[in-house]
C-alpha cells in the first residue's frame, strides 16, 4: 500500500485529506507541523508528501529545502497553499517539487495530481547531486545567490570552472521544469546541424558542456546558433574549463564567440575552495545511493569524514563522487573507517630520479629535458592531470606551461566530463 504524508497546520485539511485518500486505498500519515514532518522523514520514505507552505513553526518551502540539502527530497513533494503566487510555485519546483496545489483544493485536480506524482515516484531515487546539495560554504552561498539572480533571464551564460566542478549543476538549476533539455555529447552536432539542435531545445535549454573542446567550424556552429536563439526561445549555457582569454590570445578560439559567452559569465568555486563542505556532501552522495539501494546500509565514521575533508580533491566533485561511490561498493562493513578511506584516496608517489634512467653523461641539453620531462609528468600525475593547478605548482602561466610540454612531446588526455 502506498503511503502519503500529509502536513498541513490546519486539523480540518488534515482530516479531510486522509479521508478522501484513505478512501482511495492509500495509507496516510498526518503531521501538523514541520517539526513532526521532519521527524516522520527521518524515520521511513514515503511514497509521497502533500506539504503545506504556510506554518507556524518552519513554512514549507525552507522545509523543502532542508530535504533537498540533506538528500532526503528522494519522493515526490506537492507543495499546498490557499494564497500561492507563481513565483512561490516556480521557487518550489525549482527546489525540487513535483507540482503545486491551490486550496481550497477540487477533489478530481487532487486525485489526478496524486496520481501523477506517484507514478512519477515509482521511478528509482535520483542518485546526482543538485544545485541545492552543493554545500552551505560562504562561495557556494554566493554561487546560488548570484545564479538566482539570472535565473529569469534568456541571455546566453558562460560558466567557467574546473573539470569536474558540478557546471551541469548550475545549469540544471536555471533549466525551467518541464521544457526540452538538449546537452548534446558529440560536439561535431554544433557544426554539422546547429539549427537542428534549436529547434530540439525550443522553449528550453541547450547546454555545452565545455566550449574550450570546440574545434573551429564547431565554434562557428556555435557563434550561428547564437544568433539565432532568440527566434527560439531558448538559453544557451555553456560551461568552459580553461581561461578563454589566453585562447583567444593563442587564436584556438573565435574572439566574437567569446565576447558574444562572456557578456553574463559566472564563476563555479574548486571543491578544494570550500573544503568544509566535503563531509556533508559525501554523507549526502553515500545517503542517495543508499536510499536507491544501490547498496546496503553504510555509514562514514568521523575519521574518515576529517580524512575526506582534508584530501584536496584535484578532480573536484566528479572524483569525490566516484571516490564515495568506490567505498560504498568494497567497503567491507556497515561503517566505512579511516582505513577504507586512506586505500581509497589516490596516495601521491615520489619515484627516485635513478628510476627514471636519468643519466649524467648526456649533454647538458638532453640532460635537461630528461630531468623537465621527469618533473611535469610528475606534476601533471600528482594534480589529477589539471593543467590549471600545475601551472600554480610549477609557478608558470598556463600559456608557457603548454607549449614547455609541447616542446618536450609530453601529450595531455583529454579532459573528463562533468
């Protein structure tokens, strides 16, 4: 049987809720306020939450967000209200609600909405992260605020960030419910049939996942469809994991493109920018992928949370998450220790420079290039193969770094997907 919780503050809703509901084969569960909303939510998952927005004790919409925050909004919500506006329902979708009720509430729009959001239910937990999840660090904060702030708008964003970062994040985020999503995964689309891609993404939104990987005729697709998104009402978001300044400096990027992106461009921080948030995030991740049961019942122990927080995370989110996701698979009891986590963490590896084959008797050229081989590859293996923090480490502009490892034949792999 079913179950649906409703919380409303008002004892007649209530009752008047679990009657028609419970006369229609569903077990329901009443909670007055947020309070006892929360508590029933830590206990068991149910199949469904009708939530009340306004409540004395905590109103629903920060309910919701604490749900979404703490990786608990895993089961439809429909948000209820006798005084809603349109933007407290776009706010609640946003958030992560299923849809959103006026009351007083006619029995065939809430029977049919019940409905809907319990076969949309059925469908397994969702174990990605979103924007909500991200963390509660000050820059994060700001990130949200700042994406918040756009959120209306059909303007083109560029998004520039590390591999890794969470960018499809902020752009799911600003992504309106139920329109077209369109991320296309061959690039080669943007020059083959940019159009094509416009009318996929009508009313929506078309993401790209990293404009830095375009080769020039796909740029040029790009910078046409640019022109041209407005006849389709469509957002462009498209993330970019070098600065593409110095790009354009190097011509490997079309300058009218780039001032085209850059008009609204948002900055999306390195997980090792705000560090605190890791223990929370990895709960989070550990907690999805429980509820899904995609594996048995695991919890971290505080040591290996401190272990997490403090390792610096060079492949940003995507490497914590696959990180979690390894102990959550070969972790060998129901507490994931320090232990677990320290085999798991990739361990930095100093080779003597004699096992490299380093010989004294070349000339002092080869010599050189022998020994500035040894040492960016060193480095290029140590920061997760991030160009950007090895030209921090180095202590070379990205720029001269690239063509140091051109000169010395030291071939980069190609960037993973966020």
């Amino acid at each position: 049987m079913q179950q649906i919780l409703v919380v409303d503050d008002e004892i007649g809703i209530r009752e008047l809720l679990s009657e028609i509901l419970s006369e229609e084969g569903y077990q329901v569960r009443l909670a007055e306020n947020a309070g006892e909303a929360r508590a029933f939510r830590s206990r068991s998952r149910p199949d469904l939450v009708l939530l009340d927005i306004w409540m004395p004790d905590t109103d629903g919409i920060t309910l919701l967000k604490e749900w979404a925050s703490a990786g608990l909004l895993t089961m439809p919500v429909v948000m209820m209200s006798g005084h809603g506006t349109i933007d407290t329902a776009v706010e609640a979708t946003r958030i992560g609600a299923y849809d959103f009720l006026e009351k007083p509430i006619a029995l065939q729009k809430l029977l049919a909405t019940v409905g809907r959001a319990l076969s949309h239910g059925e469908q397994p937990p969702r174990t990605a992260l979103s924007l909500a999840g991200l963390g509660r660090a000050p820059l994060v904060v700001d990130l949200k605020l700042r994406l918040e702030r756009i959120a209306n708008l059909r303007t083109p964003l560029l998004l520039t960030a590390e591999p890794g970062c969470g960018v499809e994040l902020c752009a799911r985020f600003l992504h309106p419910r139920n329109a077209p999503w369109v991320a296309p995964e061959m690039t080669s689309v943007l020059a083959d049939g940019p159009l094509d891609l416009l009318d996929q993404a009508r009313e929506g939104t078309l993401f790209v996942r990293d404009v830095t990987e375009l080769n020039k005729m796909e740029q040029k697709g790009l910078l046409l469809l640019l022109g041209k998104h407005d006849r389709y009402n469509v957002r462009v978001i498209c993330g970019a994991s070098r600065p593409l300044p110095e790009l354009v400096a190097q011509s490997l990027f079309d300058e009218r493109l780039y001032t085209m992106l850059s008009a609204t461009t948002i900055r999306v921080p390195s997980l090792r920018e705000h560090k605190e948030d890791v223990p929370d995030l990895a709960n989070l991740m550990l907690s999805r992928m429980v509820e899904a049961k995609e594996v048995p019942p695991r919890q971290f122990s505080t040591a290996a949370l401190n272990a997490l927080r403090n390792y610096d995370w060079p492949g940003n989110l995507a490497q914590l998450q696959s990180v979690v996701q390894t102990l959550a698979l070969t972790a060998l009891g129901e507490q994931i220790d320090l232990d677990e986590v320290s085999r798991a963490l990739p361990q930095p590896v100093s080779v003597p420079l004699a096992a490299h084959d380093l010989s004294l008797d070349l000339p002092l050229r080869d010599a050189r290039d022998a020994f500035e081989r040894v040492y960016f590859e060193h480095h290029i293996t140590k920061e997760g193969g991030n160009i950007s923090r090895v030209a921090e480490s180095v202590g070379l502009e990205r720029t001269h770094l690239y063509r140091k490892l051109k000169q010395l034949g030291i071939k980069l792999a190609r960037k993973p997907e966020e």
